[in-house]
C-alpha cells in the first residue's frame, strides 16, 4: 500500500510524513528473509477499512470522475501510478526468487454493484480487463486473481481469465462449492478468512467466538482448501489513515472507523500471543500432510504502563490558529479537497477552520449549517467555544444531523465579531466508492445567521503535519488556570526514558482529539468510546526526552496516563 500524489510518489523516501512505513522494497525483503509469501494487493482500490480505500483524495477533484471504472479520467492515474509501482516489484516475483505467489486485480469488485444508484453502478468488466493487461504488460507474471462473496457476487466482479477465491467468516464449504461451480477444475481458497472484525466510534467494543473461528478455520482446513488469515496480526490506523463507511442512507449512516485495527488478530495489535494463536498453530500443525520443524516461539515482551506525566506546557485556541500555515481567502465555503493547496491538491487529513470576520451578532442569533458536516464541528465566537456537545451523535456538530442549528447563546449584541468553525475530517469512506459526494470534507453547502447566508471566508487547513507540529512556538508553562481552560488546545507533556518497551497511553479522561508523539499523529481518541487508549510502539520513541502533545478539541486534562494492555469501553456521558 502506498500513499502518492499527482506525479509523485513515496516507497519510502518521498518525504511524506508516512515516509517510514512505505518502503515496499524493504517490506518484501524482510518477507523473504523470514521465509514467507507474499500475496500482493497493489490497488489501486483496497478497501482494508483505510481511509478512501487507499485512493488518494485529489482524485475528488476532478468533475464527473468514475473510480473504480474504465473512465479514462480515473484509468489515466492508474496507469502512471501502476508503470512505477509494478516495476519495482517484479524482481519479487516467486518465479524470480522472491516471495511475490500472487496478484489481486481489483479488490472485492463485486461488492460494487449498486444498481438502484444515483448514477448507477455495475461492474465494469472493461475496467477489470484494462487493470489485467496493465498488470501483464509490466512484466508481471505470477497468479492473477480476484476475491468476493462467491454467494452473492458469483462472477460479477471478476474475470474468466482470473482466479477466483472467496472472503468468509462462515460457511465456507457453501462458498467454495460456489467457487467450484462458478470456476472448473480450480483449486479452492479463502482470500480473507475473517479473523475477527473492526469498530467504528461509538459501537460497542467486538468480542468474537473463539470456539466458532476454531471450528471454521478447520472446516477451512478439511475442505480442503488454502487460506490466508485477514488479519493474522492485528494493526493501527496511524494518523488520521482510518476509513469510514456510508449505507444507502448517505451521511446519517456513516460511521468512522477507530484508530485501532486489532481486528480480535491472532496476534494482538501490539504484537501478544492470543487463544486464537495457539489454535491457529495447532491446526496447521494437524492438517499439514508434511511434519514441518517449528522454531520456538519468541518470548513476549508485553507493553509496559510509564509513570503519569504532568503537563509541560500548552497553546490555547487563538494561539493555535495564528499559526496556521496558510490562509485561503474565498467567497463561498469550500471542500478540504477543493482547496487550492499543496500542489493544489487539496487538504487530505486533519482540521480545517472556516472563519467569518467582521460579523454583527445579535442577541439569541441562531447559525445554521445547510446539508449535513463533513464530520464534526466546533463553533467559536471571538476565540470562545460555544459548542460542547462531545457525546450526541444525533445533536448539533456531527454528520447525522441535516441542517443542524445551534443558538449563539449571546447576552448582548457583538460588532465586528469574528466566527469560527472548526471541521474534523474524520475519516474517509472506503467501501464502494461510487458517490464522490459523501467523500468530501469539511463544509460547502452554505453557512446561514438568522436566516441570511454567511459569505466571505477565510478558509484555514490544519494537516498537523510533523514539520508544522515540530515548529510550533510560543508554548506557555503550564498553571492551574490555564488547565481548567476551555476550548482546543495543545497539551505538552515530557517523557524522559533510559529504555524503551511498547506503551498504551490511557485517554479514558480526556474527550475528543488526537495524540502526536514526537511530531508523528498517533491516532485519534474520543470519548463515546469503545477504544480509550493509543498503541504507542518503542520503536517510535527516543532514549532520552520525548514530546507527546495532545491536540483536545474540549476540555483538556493535566495529566496523561499509561497502560500496559489496551483499554476498551464507552464513556458516553459529556464532560460539561
């Protein structure tokens, strides 16, 4: 998986602030040296409960433009980004050495066919074959295949001249007798056997039968078919990199996913050992026809709780916006997409303040916001927060509410007030793809006062990226005053350390907001839970002193906590 920009790209040395993670060339060498396979999903859609399902926001910038189909407008991206991308992996190729056993064209293809939609949407069997070629023609060689529901998909999103494999929890002996129908003479596999599932924001935290993964991973194993566990190892929606999903209701039903990806793994998010591990092991240690010798396991190292830290130092609201790195001045509202920033590219991740200056405000004034937010929003008049609903997913300031209004709650008139509204991308959809409206971000559909539209704005992206979060000044040392304060603010604490372990910083007590940890954001935290706390791996500490800052959009807090196991539940009760 990879994050690029329009001509540019980064596998591991582009710059970006994910720089790190992407470098694929390293990723499948370690592979190789572990003496594991590779099955490779290069895009460009793949789902994963990533953020747009791994496509890259600007794409929303173009009018009229179809992903996921043979538009050329879409395909001609795809192109570029396939002849780079695929030329650094066939050296990889098992029949070249390396680990690379497979392919994915195309990722759950048929899970795309809508067609009751707005426009609608089939399959596109030319966008399948053009995805195929493109693979070819770059020289890659290994098995091609696609992976959908066999039962309610069957062929629909796939090819004859492709492998088809099945995505299951349940019942596999009915998918791949439907595999078998589908596809003669082929062998059977279950692509992604669900190992456990993923939480959005507010859901109750998932707990899986331990006794019913065991017993299909063996049916799995009896069939007989091959297998890939989805996920083997839990994972982290670092950053602001989680996805969302929209239902056919549109925005009402969209849900954020959390930054935690443990997905109840076999082996935990922070890397433990789990039930679901040993069965796994004993399984394939009972199914396998050829008595393998089976390293010792490695010894646990569990994550530790550090000791509570005090806060350092902070920056107040009105602090934080006169650091914004740029200003844009427009008329009307204007998507986080839409902005013509970075390359003009548009904002792809974090905040965006929309403010309106000059501004008569009279007593009892009422504001309302057109349509629905892209997905949350905080209402300040002259630096003070008004808003302070953290917990009611149903009230003013969250994506479920149409036309949402909130008084100003003004005991007297204000001239020349300035008004601030700030928006939190919380996560783009990642599954379908097929209605570029319910992905874009921020506010656009207008800004009403008693009635009459609010124009003129000045339009403040805050990315919060690891540059800007780096170069932040005019810190203020922390007193008890300022920590009852209330509205956004940036929390610095100090962790000085001899040795580094995993940790799980414990957000239980704060409300909404994100961490960064020496410049990088961790994730996100909020309040209706399930998850209250952040893996926070060693690797991403220093000996020595280490900056965590807390981004809390409410009501901050003076201490932060530590965990040595992740903590789970919903606090749904608000804090004011």
């Amino acid at each position: 998986m990879v994050l690029y920009f329009v001509g540019r790209y980064d596998f591991g040395a582009g710059g970006t602030d994910m720089q790190e993670f992407l470098d694929i060339e390293k990723f499948l060498k370690t592979a190789q040296e572990e003496d594991l396979f590779v099955i490779l999903r290069p895009g460009p859609y793949i789902c994963s409960e990533y953020e747009h399902g791994g496509l890259p926001s600007w794409l929303m910038r173009e009018k009229g433009i179809r992903v996921r189909t043979s538009d050329e407008k879409f395909m001609m991206h795809v192109r570029r980004y396939f002849t780079t991308l695929l030329t650094l992996l066939t050296a990889f190729q098992f029949t070249r050495g390396g680990p690379i056993i497979a392919v994915q064209v195309e990722n759950e293809y048929g899970n795309t066919e809508n067609p009751k939609g707005n426009p609608p949407f089939v399959p596109d069997t030319v966008y399948l074959e053009e995805l195929r070629q493109l693979i070819m023609t770059n020289n890659i060689t290994e098995l091609l295949f696609t992976s959908d529901n066999p039962i309610k998909r069957e062929s629909r999103g796939s090819l004859p001249s492709l492998f088809q494999t099945a995505n299951l929890n349940a019942e596999p002996e009915l998918k791949f007798d439907k595999l078998k129908e589908l596809q003669h003479n082929k062998p059977s596999m279950a692509t992604e056997f669900w190992t456990g599932w993923f939480n959005s924001w507010s859901e109750k935290h998932y707990v899986g039968n331990v006794g019913r993964f065991n017993s299909t991973f063996e049916r799995i194993l009896k069939y007989p078919a091959s297998v890939n566990l989805y996920m083997f190892h839990g994972g982290t929606n670092w950053g602001f990199t989680n996805g969302a999903s929209i239902g056919s209701h549109g925005q009402p039903s969209y849900q954020s996913d959390l930054t935690s990806y443990d997905y109840e793994a076999p082996l935990s998010e922070s890397g433990g050992y789990t039930q679901k591990y040993q069965l796994v092991k004993d399984l394939l240690e009972m199914y396998n026809p050829i008595k393998t010798k089976v390293p010792d396991m490695p010894v646990s190292i569990g994550p530790i709780a550090y000791p509570t830290l005090k806060l350092k130092y902070s920056l107040d609201y009105k602090d934080i916006v006169a650091q914004a790195p740029q200003t844009v001045n427009s008329e009307n509202l204007v998507a986080m997409e839409n902005l013509p920033i970075n390359g003009n590219t548009g904002q792809k991740f974090g905040y965006i303040i929309y403010r309106k200056e000059s501004i008569t405000i009279n007593k009892g004034t009422t504001l309302t916001i057109k349509g629905y937010v892209y997905d949350t929003v905080n209402v300040y008049v002259n630096n003070k927060l008004i808003t302070k609903n953290v917990v009611d997913l149903d009230g003013f300031g969250y994506w479920r509410l149409k036309d949402g209004n909130i008084s100003l709650s003004l005991d007297k008139k204000l001239e020349n007030a300035t008004i601030d509204l700030v928006v939190c991308n919380m996560g783009r959809n990642n599954n379908g793809m097929v209605n570029p409206i319910e992905r874009l971000k921020g506010l656009w559909q207008g800004v009403l006062l008693d009635g009459e539209e609010v124009l003129d704005w000045k339009i403040m992206p805050l990315e919060f990226t690891r540059t800007w979060n780096n170069n932040l000044v005019g810190w203020r040392e922390s007193n008890s005053s300022k920590s009852t304060s209330v509205g956004a603010r940036l929390n610095k604490f100090e962790l000085v350390l001899e040795q580094k372990f995993d940790t799980f910083i414990d957000m239980s007590k704060w409300n909404k907001g994100i961490v960064i940890v020496n410049g990088f954001v961790l994730g996100r935290y909020w309040r209706v839970g399930s998850q209250q706390s952040l893996y926070l791996p060693a690797p991403f500490l220093n000996i020595g002193n280490n900056e965590i800052t807390v981004f809390e959009e409410f009501s901050s807090k003076t201490e932060l906590a530590f965990s040595n196991d992740p903590i789970y539940f919903n606090n749904m009760t608000n804090p004011f």
